[in-house]
C-alpha cells in the first residue's frame, strides 16, 4: 500500500506535465476541437498519450538497467533533473505557441485520414518525431525519484498506466473545456497559459534543486 500511495500522485503528476506544454501537438488538440469537434481532439490527444508512454518506456527500461547508480548517485540525479526541467521551462516561456499550429496541422493533415483514428495516428506521429522530449521525461523521473530499485514488474506497469491516465485525463480535460467555451475561446491566451505552465516548472525545478543541495549539504 505504501509504494502504490508512492506511485500514483507521482505518475499521474508526470502524465499531466508531459502533456501540459502547449506546444504543437497543443496547438493541434485545441485546433481540432473547435474546428471539428471535441472527439477528434480526444483522439489526437491519445496519440500523443501513447507516443509519450512509449518515451517513458524507454526511460524506465534505460534507468532500469543502471538503479544502482541511481541509488548510489541519487541527490546528483535530483539536482541535474530539475535543471533539465528548469531549461525546459525556461525554452517553454519564450516560446509563442501560436507559431507552430498551421504547421503542425498540416503536418498531421498529410499524415493521416479524416476519421478519429487518422487523428489518433497524427498525434502520435506528431509527439513522436520529437524525441527531445526524452530529455524532459528523464528530468521528471529524476525529479521526482520515480523509478525505485525495489519495484517490482507489477510496480512498473502500475507506474506507466499511471502516467498515461495522467496524460489522459489532461487531454479529457482540455478537450472538454475548450468545447464548452468553444465561442469564447481565444487562441492567442495560449500565449499566458504557456508561460504559466512554464513558471510552475521552473518552480518545480528550483524547489527541487534547492532541496537537494540542502540535503547534501547537511550530509
């Protein structure tokens, strides 16, 4: 019971900011919902889910291989995954969103049909031709210690449902209320949302940095 409380609030936590950054694949999820509708949005929202559970995979796999390292060398992983997270928030609020959506649309557009599942197949091939996002997954890992030399293969498949529910429920979540507020929506507020998100992660980052320096210090 004490590793699942450990597992949940963190998993469904990396799931949602994964997915939070509005940047093209965003853009296209809340394109779509106004333009066509809020189910072809969820299911280019899923697409992106499944790339982004794929990169966790390979994150898992390839922290898996080195826990002792990762035991040995934890508090120096927490200080160079919230820097990671502090670039990535830094690079995500002088970032103007809006930029990317003929783009990206059009990308997606020649990729795939009409129907929900050519939207789904778009946002994940969207999500997946940016495998810099590693980086960002690595740091979220790192930040919040998730991946444990004492967990078991029940321990890891609960971790990475988790974090595709989190993904899942932030794409849910952004479809429905762009749909509710579909007259009054304005694109260019995604500007303010950005940086928004990207001031909580670069929060994140220096509460965790500074955390783990103070532990090291005192030890």
């Amino acid at each position: 019971m004490e590793q699942l409380l450990y597992i949940l609030p963190r998993g469904f936590l990396i799931g949602v900011l994964i997915s939070a950054p509005m940047g093209p694949i965003g853009m296209l999820v809340i394109q779509r919902t106004l333009s066509k509708g809020r189910w072809p949005g969820m299911f280019t929202g899923v697409g992106a889910s499944v790339s982004d559970l794929l990169y966790c995979l390979l994150t898992g796999f390839g922290i898996s291989f080195i826990t002792d390292m990762i035991d040995r060398h934890q508090l120096m992983l927490q200080i160079v995954g919230g820097i990671v997270l502090g670039a990535f928030g830094l690079y995500l609020f002088r970032k103007n969103p809006t930029r990317s959506l003929k783009a990206a649309d059009g990308e997606a557009v020649r990729r795939s049909g009409g129907t929900y599942w050519g939207d789904l197949v778009s946002g994940f091939l969207l999500t997946v031709s940016n495998p810099l996002i590693l980086f960002f997954i690595i740091g979220l890992f790192a930040r919040f210690n998730f991946i444990l030399p004492e967990f078991g293969v029940h321990h890891y498949i609960l971790a990475y449902l988790t974090i595709l529910g989190g993904a899942m429920a932030w794409w849910y979540g952004v479809t429905y209320l762009v749909n509710k507020l579909r007259r009054r929506f304005n694109v260019r507020s995604l500007w303010l949302f950005n940086r928004i998100i990207a001031a909580i992660l670069i929060g994140m980052a220096a509460v965790g940095v500074g955390l783990a320096l103070k532990h090291y210090l005192l030890v």
